[in-house]
C-alpha cells in the first residue's frame, strides 16, 4: 500500500527499556510476507493500566484484558498482540480462542494468565484461528529481545501506510525516565474510550491506581479527541506498562505527566495522518463555547462531517459547511456571534461573511497540507481541540475492497 502523504520521514529511534523484550512472527492469517504477531514481554513488578472501546460489541480480547486490568499485579506481564483478524462478533469461539492463546503463551514465557493482555485487529466476524499463533510461541519467547520495538510496530498494522512510534524522556530530579510507544491506527477511528491499539511503555515507577488515572485523564485529551471517519472499533484498547526499573518515583510529577501526554499526542496525530486515504492533517479548535464539553462536541461533529472532510480535500473554502456542522452538533452556538478562521484568515465574524475575507485567501489556506480551522462560538470559556483528516475517493477504494 502506497505510503500516506502525511508519514513522518522516517520512524523514530525507541530506547530500550530494562526489561523488557519484542519478538514479532508471521502467522498467515491474513497477510503474506511480512510478520503479523507481536509479543512484549515486561518485568516482574510492573504497573499495567488501560482503556478500552465502551462499543456494545466489543471484541473478546478486549473483554479479556477489561477482566484483568485491576487484577493481581505480582508476576511478569506480557502484551501479545495479531494483526488480520480482530476476534469480535465471533461468539464463545472467540472467548475460546483467547484463552488458548493465553494458557499457552504462559506455559512458555513463565507469565501468569491474569498478566497475559491480548489485543487483536483486522477483519471482524471470522474465526480466529488460534492454533496459527499458539504455534508460534515457543520461538517468539526464545526470540525476545529489547532492539525490536520497530518489527513491534510493523507487525500490528492493518491498512497502516507505516509504522507508528514516539519517545521522550524527562528529567525527575537529577535521574531520567523515558516513555516509548507504538501504535496502529488508519481506518475505523472515533475514539471513545481508547483508540485502535497503542502500546505505553516506561521504566518509571508508579501505582497502579496512579497510572491508572493519568492516562485515562491524558486519554481524553490525545486519542478521544482524533477521528478519521467517525466509527468506533469493537478492538479499542490501550495499554500502558511501568516497569519501574529506573526506580524513579514520578506520583503527582508535572514533568512526567507532560512528557506522557507528549507521547499520546505524537502517536494520536500519527494515526489520524495515516487516515485511510488523507491527504490533509486538519486541527479544528473551538473556543467561545458554553462549557468545554460543547467545544468537544462541536469540534467533533465539524471534524466528523463529510461535508466538511471532502471540501478539504477539494481545497475549498467552504465556510457554510462548517456553519452547518456547528448548527447540527446539538451544543449551544448563536449564528449572530460565530466566527470561523482558515489559519489566521478570519472568514466569517457575527453570522455573516468578513467584510475583508477574500476568497483566494480561503483557498489559500486550503491549499496547505496541514491545515487549521478556528470557531469561536462567543458565549462563554468553554474550549477544545480535536484532529481530523479530509475525504478522499482512496477512503473508498480501501473500504470497498477491503475483504477482497
């Protein structure tokens, strides 16, 4: 698959963390030629944490990781991950398979069951069949090693034009801590809960409950605030690890929530650059509004709107379409106080077009690759910030053929 315009250059040097290890093989349960299955194995005394799709049809796998995630927290811990085949809608089979997977991931690796998290992606309502990655476990296990997070994050691609990562590292006192994190995501993404499938890891040291509330607090303002085409998956999920090995205690640290958010953030405008088909990363921001959770909604239903979407991909400045998306986001907006910017161009102010808006300024901005639209509803201090890409026919070329 051609690569999206809007990739980075290239991906990202991951540092190793102590401890833990990737291996990645090739099942063939979908995909020919490239490897499909990876395994993170962590250390003994690591924090899990997670979110996960709130779909009423969520996948197995994600039911199974709900189930463990506030679970015993002694043992190693490991992240095993498919690519091709999402396990959902596909009944007790699916229960079925997870299980098998993960009695026999920790026969090999030494990790307890209630600290084996499982994630799948692909195709939903076909039988997966487990027995194609069981096989493989022996020789991932023998495989680990702490130099492949890159293979990590090619092997759970689907329609992925490239590998997704992102690191950073912070300052705690005089000691350093680093995050790393992979993830997948190109199609089916309106985030709520989690996004696709991203992998966290980190060599802090941090509760459970603690983390658990940071990145569910992060969540909402990184990977619930991207949308691609307005569907949420059925594999949503999450997962972020502390090792703990730095032995760095990062509780209520600023620095180490920013440099976590910054990591989120990165990976989440990754995905939505890798929207199937894009050709433009959008920032819609809203501001003005009655309370921040009208700005999000706003901003979403803009962000979500076809309209809108193929506009920018035509490269106009089709201003009354985004008048539109707000009226119909059913949060409080006045026409006579809204106003609408391209970039820094202000094209329409107090319900009517600016007088000094030129329309080749409009297309202008339009022409850009990245391309930002401000709102600003006048009503009140409500705010907020949410990404989007355009609408191309490569959307539909991917989506129609998709199974075939």
């Amino acid at each position: 698959m051609k690569r999206s315009p809007l990739a980075p250059d290239t991906f990202p040097e991951l540092p190793a963390l102590p401890g833990l290890r990737f291996a990645t093989a090739a099942t063939g349960l979908r995909y020919q030629g490239r490897d499909d299955l990876m395994l993170a194995v962590l250390p003994e005394g690591t924090a899990v944490a997670g979110v996960f799709t709130r779909s009423s049809t969520r996948a197995a796998p994600v039911l199974d990781c709900q189930s463990k995630i506030l679970g015993p927290s002694q043992g190693a811990a490991a992240f095993l991950v498919n690519a091709g085949n999402a396990n959902a809608f596909t009944g007790r089979n699916g229960t079925k398979a997870v299980e098998a997977i993960v009695s026999r991931l920790s026969e090999v690796a030494d990790v307890p069951e209630t600290r084996i998290f499982t994630a799948s992606t692909g195709v939903i309502g076909e039988a997966l069949d487990h027995a194609a990655i069981t096989h493989h476990m022996s020789d991932l296990v023998e495989r680990l090693d702490d130099s492949h997070v890159d293979a990590a994050a090619a092997a759970i691609m689907t329609t992925d034009t490239f590998a997704k990562g992102a690191t950073r590292q912070v300052a705690i006192g005089d000691q350093t801590v680093t995050i790393t994190g992979i993830a997948k995501g190109s199609g089916m993404i309106a985030p709520d809960m989690a996004t696709m499938l991203v992998f966290l890891f980190t060599d802090a040291k941090i509760g459970r409950a603690d983390l658990q509330n940071l990145v569910s607090a992060l969540n909402q303002r990184t990977f619930n605030c991207i949308t691609v085409d307005s569907d949420t998956s059925t594999s949503d999920t999450l997962l972020i690890a502390a090792t703990g090995t730095s032995g760095v205690d990062v509780t209520d640290s600023v620095g180490f929530s920013s440099a976590l958010h910054d990591v989120m953030i990165d990976l989440a405008h990754q995905v939505v650059r890798d929207g199937e088909g894009a050709s433009k990363f959008v920032e819609i921001t809203v501001t003005g509004a009655h309370s921040d959770a009208d700005a999000r909604t706003i901003g979403l239903s803009v962000a979500n709107s076809p309209l809108v979407k193929t506009a920018i991909a035509g490269e106009d400045p089709n201003w009354g379409r985004i008048v539109m998306a707000v009226g119909k986001s059913g949060a409080l907006a006045d026409r006579d106080r809204l106003s609408i910017k391209f970039g820094d161009v202000l094209v329409a102010r107090e319900g009517w077009v600016a007088p000094d808006y030129r329309e080749e300024d409009g297309v202008a901005e339009m022409k850009k690759t990245d391309i930002r639209i401000g709102i600003d509803l006048g009503l009140g201090g409500g705010n907020a910030t949410v990404w989007t890409c355009d609408l191309t026919h490569g959307y539909i070329d991917i989506n129609a053929d998709y199974r075939s």
